[in-house]
C-alpha cells in the first residue's frame, strides 16, 4: 500500500516474516490483523506524517545516515478493527517505506501485563 503525505510518499508492507501474537481470543489470521494495523498507520495523520518524513529522509540522506529506523506504538485496538483493547506495533522505516514486523493484541494496557 502507498501512503502519502503533502507531496512525500513511501510503501507500506508487512514483513516477509511478519507476526501477530494475541493475549485475547481473535480468530483472524496474521493478514487480517496486519491489514487492519496498516490501514490504521494509512488513516492516523501524525503516525502517517512522522513515517512518511522518516523514510524520506532516508530517500535523500547519504551514508551511514540511510540506517534504517525502528518505532514501537501502542494504540487502541478498536481504531485499527481488531479484538481486545490495546495493540502494540512495531516495525522499521528505511528508505523504501514502512516494514511491519509484530502486533501484540491485549485485553488491558501492556504496562499492566506481567511477562
């Protein structure tokens, strides 16, 4: 999928190795909530506009500053569609756009979750 911000632009996809892990009982498969975590990014303006300009950056930065950039968000599950009530993402942004790497589904906010 192709995100646009102002005049910038840059892919989003999921990883050839992408995963999603459920605390909570969801019988999507792994595209489904991977669809549903990328169409959220598509419609939140700032997530949208802070990958779009980090990847950009990258598109025209030289040398050792095109490495790659990790992110992390916790967000409410009901905005991307998907059961339980938080969803942490993480992932890359590089100079071809966003990769999805993992979304983690819980039924109360990760900060209360004994690991």
């Amino acid at each position: 999928m192709k995100m646009n911000y102002n005049a910038v632009s840059c892919e989003i996809t999921l990883s050839n190795n992408f995963y999603a892990v459920s605390h909570v009982p969801c019988d999507y498969q792994n595209d489904v909530i991977g669809y549903g975590v990328c169409r959220f990014i598509m419609k939140s303006n700032d997530i949208r506009r802070h990958c779009v300009f980090q990847s950009w950056k990258l598109r025209v930065s030289k040398g050792k500053e095109r490495k790659s950039h990790r992110f992390f968000y916790t967000i409410p599950a009901v905005l991307a569609e998907l059961p339980g009530q938080w969803i942490q993402i993480s992932g890359t942004i590089d100079p071809n756009g966003v990769t999805l790497k993992k979304a983690e589904i819980f039924s109360q906010h990760p900060c209360f979750n004994k690991r």
